[in-house]
C-alpha cells in the first residue's frame, strides 16, 4: 500500500508540473496581429494569393475571379490607364473578396515590382490605381578592418554586395582593391531602403567612407558641383578622385610593348618608333574608350587594321589599333568605359592585341607617362560649400573608427 501511494503521489506531482508549465506557456503567447497590407485589414476579407502564370493575361486573372468576359473586358476598357495590359510571369497578386455567401472580388492587387502595385476597386464603381508602397531611408555606418576580398569582409558585417560594387567603382583610380592587405582599416556610411519600413530593398546611395591603403587614409564623399550635374566623389580636399582618363583601354592589363622611339617591330622585322603601347588580351575581349569623347575616325588602314580613333577635347585624342570588330561609328558620341571594338590582329600584328595611342595638342605621347587630368576638377567658388557640406560626415566617420579601433 505504500508504494502505491507514493507512485500515486509521484503521478500527481508529474501532472501537477505538466499542467503549470502548459499554462506558463499559454500566458506566454503574443496577443494575436492581424495582417495588414495595402492599407486594408485581411481579417475583413476572403484573401487568395497567387502568381502570375505562364498564359497569364489581366483578363484571365480578372476571369478567375468569378468574372464573365464581359464584366472582364468592361474593367479593363475602365482601368486601362492605370493598370498595365500584359503582366510578369510568377509576379505576386492578391484577391480580396467579400466575406459572405457571394464571396464576391472587391479588390485586385497586383505587384510588377516589390515597391510598386497596381490595384481594381470595384467595391462601389470600377476604379484603377498605380501606387507605390511607402519607402524610407535609414542611414548605416560600419567600420573594421580586411580580412580577404572587400566584399567577404563587408558580408559579415550583413552588408548588401552591391556596396562593395560601387565602392570598387569609386575608388577605382584610388586603390588596387586586390592589394588590400589584411588589418587595413575602413569605415564608410550610406543609406539602405526599406519597404513599409521593415522590408529590406538594398543600397540607396554612399554618403561617406575612407580606406587606409599605404598606410594613408583615402576619404570619399559625393558632391554636386552644380544643381543638375551628375554626382563626382572627392577626398577631403575636394581633389576628384575619379580620373578623367581610364589606365587601360582593357580591364585586365597585359602589357607586351612601350611606348618607344626604337623598336624591332616583330611584322616588318625592322626598327622603328612604337607611338603606342601594346596590351595583349584574346580575340573577341571588349576594348573601352578610356574618356568621354566623340569618334574622330572609325574604319581601316594596311597598318593599323581596324581602328577607331576619339577625340576628348581640344587637348586630348586617343586611338585603338588591330581590332576584330568596330562598334562605333564616326561621329558618335562614346563615354568613358563604353565598348567600343573587340580585340583582334588586323593590319601589321603578330597577334591579337589593342595598340593604344595617345595625343596632346595635336603630338603623341606616352600615356604611360602622361601626368592626367582629374574629373571635373573642384570649382574654387565650390570648395566651401564642399568643406561644410563633408565636415559632417567626416566626423562621423572618425568617431565610429575611433571607438572600433580603441
């Protein structure tokens, strides 16, 4: 009799816990939340989600829904301004409908994009609106040091990769991006998008940043010049940090010949000057313009094979030799990193290659040696306003950096 009382005590001890930790969870669950979008209640309607199909058109959609083709096609004759015709494959859109016996559409919301929609009202009259969902804009500042590739490092501080993609292009004329070395300090602010608020929608713009890279901080901050002009970035001093010429006329560099007033030349196997310089690159590789300018000459001579030859300025002129095809033509108007021919080995050349040659008032020189202008160099009527406008954002870079690196 005893052990059964005791295993019966046990029970209800077991029991008795079972029932208080049941209960502390139920205490414990959130008050309930109703789901609100597109600026209704859900909990007032029957909702159907669903995506575009493959044969999808807004009038079989609107059929779907309940609707004959001749309610179909009146809806669409009413809301053809304000809702597109043809929608996208696997786009989301969503039925509210009435939440009785009927179970009748009221409303048709359709997303092209996750920040756009168009919706059909057809809870009294027939009526279509495009409206974008409400976007904002939160400011983010982030320091550290390299540890391997820029974007790596970015990514575990949960920073979107197309940061590191417009920092590359910032500072291309700046920093080697794979001579980083590991420990290289940096610290940069810029702005992410949100959808409603909560919806993370990527990278909106780069207020400020600064590399250490040679032992030497690199800042960069966006400025305006003008009210309508484009965006340049600046360091501190207001000295432009985009040059106005590229380095190359090709993204991987493979230099095989100089600049040079004596050269065998390996086709006429004779010397002469080399007025240009060589980078060596497959057939068919993309050559860029290296400024903006407008296409002086396109076409072929026995020497240079095709060619395309840019002038930039009243100062500046360059060429681009030996290509297996020319896209562009006399006349047009090409900026800096257009495609403008593809590398090949037409004319004298041993083999596929870009024959690069440059032009200062009128004579050609080695470009390799030129000293070359900035972008849009600071306006000194500008460079106060600049000075106020970075201050700012310059301190705040360094105190962030200042208390990582503490």
């Amino acid at each position: 009799m005893k052990k059964i009382a005791i295993i019966l005590l046990v029970l209800v001890s077991l029991v008795s816990c079972k029932k208080a930790q049941e209960e502390y969870v139920i205490e414990d669950i959130e008050p309930y939340k109703p789901v609100v979008d597109f600026g209704f209640n859900y909990d007032d309607f029957n909702v159907h989600y669903d995506t575009i199909g493959h044969q999808d058109t807004f009038e079989r959609i609107l059929k779907k829904q309940n609707l004959n083709g001749k309610k179909a096609a009146e809806i669409i004759k009413i809301v053809k301004d304000s809702f597109p015709t043809s929608v996208r494959f696997k786009r989301p859109y969503v039925a509210l409908r009435s939440k009785d016996k009927y179970n009748k559409l009221q409303y048709l919301i359709y997303q092209p994009n996750r920040l756009e929609y168009h919706m059909v009202d057809l809870t009294d009259s027939i009526i279509g609106y495009k409206k974008s969902r409400p976007l904002t804009f939160k400011i983010r500042t982030v320091a550290g040091e390299i540890s391997g590739s820029l974007a790596a490092t970015l990514k575990k501080e949960n920073v979107d990769a197309a940061l590191a993609k417009k920092l590359m292009k910032v500072y291309a004329w700046s920093i080697d991006f794979f001579k980083l070395r590991k420990g290289d300090k940096y610290a940069i602010s810029f702005t992410e998008r949100y959808i409603n608020d909560t919806l993370y929608d990527g990278i909106d713009s780069l207020r400020s940043a600064f590399f250490e890279y040679k032992g030497e901080k690199l800042y960069a901050f966006p400025f305006q010049q003008e009210r309508n002009s484009k965006t340049d970035y600046y360091n501190e001093n207001g000295k432009a940090l985009k040059n106005y010429f590229l380095k190359a006329p090709l993204k991987f560099i493979n230099i095989t010949s100089k600049f040079t007033k004596n050269r065998f030349h390996p086709v006429q196997l004779r010397w002469k000057p080399h007025n240009g310089t060589d980078y060596a690159a497959p057939t068919g590789t993309p050559i860029m313009t290296t400024a903006t300018g407008v296409v002086e000459q396109a076409g072929y001579t026995a020497g240079n094979g095709n060619f395309v030859k840019i002038k930039h300025d009243k100062t500046y002129s360059t060429q681009y030799l030996h290509m297996s095809k020319i896209l562009v033509r006399r006349g047009q108007r090409v900026k800096q990193g257009d495609v403008i021919g593809k590398v090949g080995s037409t004319g004298l050349a041993s083999g596929p290659h870009v024959c690069y040659r440059f032009w200062k008032n009128g004579v050609q020189v080695d470009a390799l040696r030129l000293k070359l202008p900035n972008s849009q160099p600071m306006e000194g009527r500008n460079l106060p306003r600049f000075k106020e406008q970075i201050r700012p954002l310059k301190r705040e870079l360094d105190s962030v950096a200042d208390i990582k690196f503490k």
